[in-house]
C-alpha cells in the first residue's frame, strides 16, 4: 500500500529532489543573468552603467527574494499536506477505531489533530512533544502563507493592554522605532530560531532552502518512527 514506509521513503526522496531541482533552476537563472548584467555593462561609462543596473534592480530583487519566497512557501504547503495526508493514510492502513464518552474534550481542527487522536487512542503512539511542537509550528505557519500570503500587519501605535498580551514587540528598524505584531509567541520564537520572517511594509514570512531540507529531514524521521513502532508491528503480526 501506497503508506507502507518503503513507498512513503520514495516518496520523500522525490520531495527532496524537486526542492533540489527548483532551488538549482533558481540559481542558474539568477546566475545566468547576473552575469549578462556584468558582460553588457562592463564597458559602459559610469552614469550609463548606474542607470542600466538601476533599470534591472527590481528583476534582481525578484530572483534574490521574491521568487524563492514564493516556491519555498509553496513547499511548506506541500510538505504539510503529504505528512497530514499520509498521517491519515497510516490510520486507514491499522484500521484504527476510537471511541470516546460524553465527557471527553476532543480538539479536532483538521486531518492533523485527527491522525493525532486516532494514533493516540487507537494505536497507544505519542508523538515526541518537540515534534509535535514543531508540526503544529508549521501548520501555522502554513496557515498564514495560504490565507494570508504569508503576511501579518503591524502596529506603530501600542495596543490596548488587555491585547498586548497577544502581540510581539519588535524593533526592526533600527534606532528607537517599536511595532507591534500580533502573533503566537511561540510561533514568533520558532520563526525567530530558524531565521523565517523580515519586516518590510508587513511581518513577512520568507522560508529558506536550509528551512526546507530541514523539513525533509523531519518528514523521514517522523515516517520512520511511526514505521518502527506501528507499521512493522502491523506486519509482524500479519505475518504470525
């Protein structure tokens, strides 16, 4: 089956080679026409060559910074729809079955929370806190770039104090210049830790490629968990 870990580990490695692939195609593009900036300019007299560089500042700035932001956010979304996907696919897989009693408080917000229940309560499997820490991170995280094009407003003006408790304080600036983010602190410190947010006209969210085989990383470790845990378990028991 498509969620067994040897197909799952294929898949993964697929993952990997199309982030590869797309950050190389980047690369050699800006390459590419960086060096044709350098080749046609080279000869120019001063004024000229300032206005013909200044001409192509903008397309400079979209291969350095736009263009990544979009395909490295767009990862993101993929990455967090195959793990949440093939999450659910592993409790098909078991053929878990859950049960609760009228008093139980159950948080299901999407496909992720549900996995999570049906591994917990039909499975007896606890995600590592850190890992599921960090999903949950990421789901945010996701969250923002799909409903809000990975950007948040900001404040110059303090909030009132009964919401401060809800915004971040930052001074991206320079000098004594403060605003104000509303945003988890958490979800502002794990930004923070992996180097995933710049302030411009908002609080904006800019994924790395470093960021993104990082989440490669984590994908294999979560699948091989659950594989040495449970799947093998499955078929051991299948087995005898």
């Amino acid at each position: 089956m498509r969620s067994d870990f040897f197909f799952l580990e294929y898949e993964i490695s697929q993952i990997q080679k199309y982030l590869k692939f797309n950050s190389s195609a980047m690369e050699n593009y800006r390459g590419t026409f960086e060096q044709w900036l350098s080749d046609k300019s080279k000869d120019m007299p001063k004024n000229q060559k300032e206005a013909f560089l200044s001409y192509y500042a903008d397309e400079l700035t979209n291969m350095h910074f736009t263009l990544p932001t979009i395909f490295y956010s767009s990862f993101i979304v993929t990455w967090f729809s195959f793990v949440e996907s093939n999450l659910l696919e592993i409790c098909k897989r078991l053929d878990l079955k859950v049960t609760f009693n009228a008093k139980e408080k159950i948080n299901i917000r999407d496909g992720l929370d549900r996995a999570q229940v049906f591994l917990k309560k039909g499975a007896d499997y606890d995600f590592e806190k850190s890992t599921w820490d960090e999903i949950d991170f990421i789901r945010k995280m996701r969250n923002i770039i799909v409903h809000n094009q990975g950007w948040i407003n900001y404040l110059y003006s303090e909030p009132d104090k009964k919401l401060k408790k809800d915004f971040v304080e930052l001074k991206p600036f320079g000098g004594d210049d403060v605003i104000y983010v509303q945003i988890d602190k958490k979800l502002f410190n794990y930004l923070k830790n992996h180097n995933l947010y710049d302030v411009f006209e908002y609080f904006e969210i800019h994924p790395s490629h470093e960021y993104c085989q990082h989440l490669v990383s984590l994908a294999k470790e979560l699948f091989n968990d659950l594989d040495k845990k449970l799947l093998r378990r499955k078929r051991r028991a299948k087995m005898g």
